[in-house]
C-alpha cells in the first residue's frame, strides 16, 4: 500500500534531515558511539565501605583485598560521563544511562575487605585477583554478555549468568546454585558438597566433579529402577494367579508362544497382550558396525564426558541428549537429513527449535570410521567431522521380529509395527497390542494409559477407544517443546478451516523477567474449539497441560480465556495465545 501524501513528505523531510543532524552533530555523537580520546587519566573515588559491586557499561575491573579503595583509569573526554557511587557497602561504577562508545578504555582496581556480591552486565568483565573473604553467603549475577573470573569461597554460592556471559571461578562452597541462560558459560573447579543446577538455552557448563557426579546421579537411577522391576518380578513369582516366564520367547502360532530354545516347551492362551517394546534402529551405514558408537540405550552410562559429541538423528531423542551432553560442557554437533528437527512437530515451533542448535540440515551421511582415538563421520563433498565420540539416535524399531508376530496371525505394517485400532486390538479376535510395538505415540505415559484401557477390556468388558488427539507430550530440552492435538500441516491435509492464535514468551511479563524467547501457537476450529497447541518455551512440559485438560473436557477457547491467570506467571502464555485464537480469521477452508 502505498502511503498517503502527508506521510511520504514527512518520511522524505526525515530521511532528507538525517546527514545535517549527523553533521551537526560532530563525531563524538554519531550512532556509532563516543571514541576514546586516547588521552587517559586517573581519578580516585572517594569511598568509605565496600562489599558489594555493580559494574557496568564495558568496565574492566580488577579486584584486590584490602582496604576500601576504587581508583579509575579512562580516556579523559569520558571522566564526566561517569556514574560512580558508594552508598551502603555497594560501588557502583558505570557511564550515564544512554552513552554508546567505541574504541574507549574504561578499567578500575579496587580493593575491598568483604565480599557479598557482585553484579556486572554491558559486556563488562571483574576479575578477582585475590580471594576476597566471604561471610555466609555470595550471589553473583551476570548479564549482557559480561565475565567474571575469581576464586571463591562461601557457605552458599549462588550464581546468575545470562546473555552470553561467562564465569571462571575456583570454589569452596557448601552448597551451590547455578542459573545459566542465553548462551551462558559456566567454568567452575573446586568443592561443593551440594549443587544445584539449572542450565537452559544453548547455555553450558564445566562444573566440578561432574562425571564423578554424573556417575552418581545415573547410578542411583538406574538402581531405583532396578529395584522396581525386581520388586514387581517378586510380585508376579508370589502371585498364585500368575505363571511367570523369564526367556527368550516367540510365536509359533496364532495365540501360541515358544518359551526358550526347547522348541516342545509352549503356551497358549485365549486371550493375548503383545507388549514387546521397541530397541534402537541402527541404519546400513558403511562404517558403523566397525566403527565405536553409542545408543540411547548406552549413553547415559559413559565413563567420561566426551569433549566432542556428533549425533546422527534430530528426533526427539537426538534433541533431548544432545541437550543434557551440551549443558554438561561437551560440543554438540547434530547432523541431520531432513531440513529441520523434530520433523514430526509444528513445522513452526520445529523451525524456531532448530535455529537454536549447532546442527548440519540436510548432512547425508555417507560412512563413518574410526580415526586414531576418535571417530569421523564423512558427509558429501569430502566434508567431515570429528567427535570423541559418535551416537546414533536415527529412532527406534519395534521387536515384532524378534517375537515373530507374523507367525501369530497379526497384521503389521511396513515397518514391523503391530496395527491396532482405536481399541487397541489386532485383526486378530482376543489379540491386543500396546506401547512401543504399535508405533502409536511410542511414549511411556501413552503405554500406561493403553494398559489401563486393556485391562479394562479383559477384566471389566469394558471397551473403550483411546483419545489421542488430547495426550500431551513433550520435548525436555533447552527450550522444552511440547504439544497436543493437531499441526496446521495436518488440519491442511485434511482440508479443515482453522484459525491459529500465536503469542510471543517476550512479550509477556515472565518472558521480559526471564529474557528469554519462545512462542505459543493454539490452533482452533471456527467454533472456538481447539485442535491442537504447539509450545516453545520454558516449562512447556507443565504449560502444555492447561490446554490438555480443556481439550479433554471438549476444547473451547473460552475455557481457558475465562480462566484467570496469576501475574506474572508463564501460563499467561496461553492464555494470551488462546485470546489471539478467538478473533483470527481462517486460515484454510475445506475442499470444494
């Protein structure tokens, strides 16, 4: 559209006055900031108390033990452009709000005798030079791609690092909490008893006594589930209605199984419950049976973390570790040949997700080998990568053949899953499937709840379909990606008008607080009722439920809309995406 006359004169009027108001303006206030003269001089601050600082716009600081002093080296046309306060043990250094610089010096050293805490943002950098004494606790929050550096010690260390900043430190702590966003570098050695860590965007952190920590942590795990599963075998050996079998076992026949080897030992049975599972799929890629390489089922148990990780896969398995290794400190690398991840989502959130990863779209792996102590994967056109170590997530298969399921009569489709319908039976009468086997919503929470419907039908005749366009699910990840119902690519396949309501994290209260991005997407039907809804975000996993339960309870918008939302909190998201749902327009119209 083109604009009216009165504002194109004006737009021309501005763009005509730009090079005189440059010009009259001078050098030292061009846009791109006030230049140092390069004429530095000393001032010293007056102080009385320090032990706490706020440093700001670029400073550059170093920090002794002693007492309290704050001198100021800085070009000499800078000096009156300075903000320097101490009032209440804080000094706090920084230029009046506004000032933009380039090619300035700004530095200071100070001494203190304490240290509580420190605040440093606008690419500032502290580097503490001697241990400053600490009584109780410190808090250090960095922000606006800052670093600090220092050795530290304190009953409870609490740090805050966003926006691309870094943090060097030696510690000695009793506790520890570690908030670390945006891109964030966390680089701690030293001894802490108790560490508390939450690491999110492409934030990263080396962290003291990790693997020995990590260990630990799947340890415990795995024992615990361990445990479980004895304890239920235990259950089922004591049970008088239970004959339980532990072998290899297969069909034979329809409703008909092999226990073990000895081909005279069989069951059969009326009715059958086909809960096989599922194992890593490994593709006939040259190279990799020689080659050393993890699976989802072996990554977790590493000795040591590898400094570099290549992942063949971007599904939600690929996403989910290539986090977890990546906020541990190692470089993650994902090569994937599809031209997004998470390929099955919203191709909206999948697009935004993939932008936040180190990841080669498109990469065509053509063979991979070992070399020397790492492994090497070999893309077109001579283009390599390195990794310490390599993992395979290229998804899951299902184990119909090695349960022989065909021999039982049971349909499965192209892929070896056992085709089931909405009540999870087969074409076989007095056959169901469930879980990973059927390759329908290979989730855990989804197995339990086709269970549940199963032993419903076997025990109570009750026969009651699965709803699986309100289960929820979930990507943990930085952000978490989570979703139900319907993509805006499934409701245009299937030609069904619908109306998409979109708000951005950033522009809601939590989002301003929490400096972070990301987006809710509520599709509707042109009644109002929802179809689906795609969240990238913080808590997505937790946001994502909101909406579940509304679906569950027949999906209007108004559920949700008539709903009031405690400020700030995140789930305001959804509600401000569900209100944006109810005015859009369509977007598609079904097929004439």
């Amino acid at each position: 559209m083109r604009p009216s006359l009165p504002a194109a004169l004006a737009f021309t009027t501005l763009l005509v006055a730009i090079p005189s108001l440059l010009t009259a303006c001078g050098d030292d206030d061009l846009a791109l900031g006030i230049r140092g003269s390069g004429d530095l001089v000393r001032h010293t601050i007056d102080v009385t108390d320090i032990d706490r600082l706020d440093i700001g716009s670029s400073f550059q600081v170093e920090v002794r033990q002693g007492p309290p002093s704050a001198v100021i080296e800085i070009d000499d046309n800078l000096l009156d452009r300075v903000v320097a306060t101490n009032r209440d043990g804080l000094l706090r250094l920084a230029l009046e709000s506004g000032t933009s610089l380039r090619n300035a010096t700004l530095r200071a050293t100070v001494t203190m005798p304490a240290l509580t805490s420190v605040q440093a943002g606008g690419a500032s950098r502290v580097d503490f030079i001697d241990a400053i004494p600490t009584t109780g606790d410190l808090r250090i929050e960095l922000a606006g791609a800052s670093r600090l550096e220092g050795t530290f010690s304190a009953t409870h260390l609490e740090f805050s690092v966003s926006g691309a900043s870094e943090i060097v430190a030696r510690l000695a702590a009793q506790s520890a909490t570690i908030d670390a966003s945006g891109a964030s570098h966390v680089d701690l050695t030293g001894v802490i008893d108790e560490l508390e860590i939450e690491l999110t965007g492409a934030s990263r952190g080396d962290l003291p006594n990790l693997e020995a920590r990590l260990a630990s942590i799947v340890h415990n795990v795995f024992t615990t589930l361990d445990a479980e599963s004895d304890e239920r075998q235990h259950a089922l050996h004591a049970s008088p209605l239970v004959t339980f079998y532990q072998h290899e076992s297969r069909f034979i026949a329809p409703k008909t199984m092999q226990i073990g080897p000895d081909p005279t030992h069989t069951i059969t049975a009326d009715r059958v419950v086909i809960a096989g599972g599922s194992r890593p799929f490994l593709p006939p890629l040259p190279g990799l049976q020689e080659t050393p390489h993890l699976t989802s089922d072996e990554a977790l148990h590493l000795d040591r973390l590898p400094d570099r990780l290549a992942i063949i896969g971007g599904g939600y398995i690929s996403c989910e570790l290539a986090h977890f290794f990546g906020a541990l400190g190692s470089r993650v690398t994902i090569l994937e040949s599809a031209p997004r991840l998470l390929s099955r989502e919203d191709q909206e959130i999948a697009d935004a997700f993939t932008a936040r990863y180190d990841v080669r779209l498109g990469a065509r792996v053509q063979r991979v080998s070992a070399h020397q102590d790492a492994v090497r994967v070999h893309l077109p056109g001579g283009d390599t990568v390195d990794a310490d170590q390599l993992l395979v997530a290229t998804g899951r298969r299902p184990n119909s053949d090695l349960l022989n399921i065909a021999a039982a009569g049971v349909h499965l489709d192209d892929r070896g899953h056992v085709i089931v319908n909405d009540y999870l039976e087969t074409n076989q009468e007095g056959v169901w499937a469930l879980g990973d086997i059927t390759g329908v919503l290979p989730l855990k929470h989804v197995a339990v709840r086709q269970a549940r419907h199963i032993i419903r039908a076997l025990f109570h005749h009750s026969r009651q379909p699965m709803r699986y366009d309100v289960i929820p699910h979930a990507v943990f990840s930085a952000p978490q990606v989570a979703a139900v119902g319907q993509t805006e690519a499934e409701l245009q396949a299937a030609n069904i008008p619908y109306k998409v309501g979109r708000w951005r994290l950033q522009d809601t209260a939590m989002g301003m607080a929490l400096r972070e991005d990301g987006l809710a997407k509520v599709l509707a039907a042109p009644d109002n009722t929802i179809l689906g809804c795609h969240i990238l975000a913080p808590n997505a996993s937790i946001l994502i439920h909101e909406v579940a339960v509304a679906m569950t309870l027949g999906g209007a918008l108004d559920t949700i809309v008539d709903t009031v939302h405690a400020h700030p909190a995140l789930s305001q998201l959804i509600e401000e995406a569900c209100k944006a749902a109810l005015t859009a327009p369509l977007e598609a119209a079904p097929a004439p």
